[in-house]
C-alpha cells in the first residue's frame, strides 16, 4: 500500500474529525458513560480541530485514494495550556484509522511532528497520553520521550506529561 505524508489543511477538517471519532472510538469500553459523553463532545466539536489548524503544524497519512488515515498536530512554543510551558512545542491528537494501526504510521506521524519542532529551532516537545494508551506510550518511549510527571486524570483516567529534548 503506497501511503503518503502531506500538510493538513483547513479543506481537511471534516475528514479530520472522521478520523478521530473513528480512531478514538475504541476508548468508549474503557470509560465510563459520562466520560465517554465528555470525549464524544471534544470529537464532535468542529472548532477543536479548527483551533489546531490554526495554530499548528497539521501531519496527514493518506492512502492513494486520498483517504486520510492518520493524523497529528505539532503546535510551536508560545502556545501554552495549562499542561504546556510556553517554552515547548507539543504535539496533540496523534490518531490513526483502526484498519491501519501496526503498519507504523503514528511512529512516522510523530517522527514528522519531532522534524517539524527541530526545523523551526524547537528545544523540547511535550505531549500527554493516558494509562489505557499503552500502545500510544510504548511509541513515545522507543522515540526517547520520558515521562516528566503525572498529570491531573482526564476522563476518569491516569495521565502523564512527557517530554523530549531535542
């Protein structure tokens, strides 16, 4: 399967949103109902994907067919949040179709987004993920970002902040 590494761009949106609901369906049997609802709102909120088009550099994995498979925001320093120092770049909502995870397009997704970071004279990218994330941590750590703290629960779930210097 030739698969191919883009820009996203604002066109892109609701086929951004499609992916995410999507990929991140599978974590519905691991919350309760009313967080399920709370992560169902975030996904199914145009103006969240919109922000980080916005104000990131958006990666897309599409197929030949051009369907959009995966997908990652690297948002630059200067952008802080109430996880993020300004000081940091930070990558968010790295997700890839259910049919297409294994075949290591979230490695190359976040290799993108470190490249990006380093192009642009970056010192640190941050990202936070969750205990029911195991995968999505297994990743993070084969690519050398180390956990620099627990942060509060999302969702009713364990979380941590992980950094990586560059």
């Amino acid at each position: 399967m030739n698969l191919s590494y883009r820009t996203g761009k604002p066109k892109d949106l609701i086929h951004l949103k499609k992916l995410a609901i999507l990929s991140w369906g599978h974590y519905k049997k691991e919350l309760t109902p009313e967080n399920w609802t709370k992560l169902s709102a975030i996904l199914n909120d145009d103006n969240n994907y919109q922000t980080l088009l916005d104000q990131s550099h958006t990666v897309v994995c599409e197929t030949e067919d051009k369907e959009i498979i995966g997908m990652a925001y690297i948002v630059l320093s200067g952008n802080p949040t109430e996880i993020y120092d300004k000081n940091w770049s930070y990558i968010r909502f790295l997700s890839v179709h259910p049919n297409y995870e294994g075949q290591g397009i979230g490695r190359k997704l976040t290799k993108q987004c470190i490249d990006i970071a380093k192009a642009n004279n970056e010192k640190h990218i941050a990202l936070h993920t969750s205990i029911m994330m195991k995968k999505a941590r297994q990743l993070y750590e084969s690519l050398g970002f180390e956990i620099l703290r627990e942060i509060e629960p999302r969702l009713g779930k364990k979380y941590w902040l992980y950094l990586l210097n560059l």
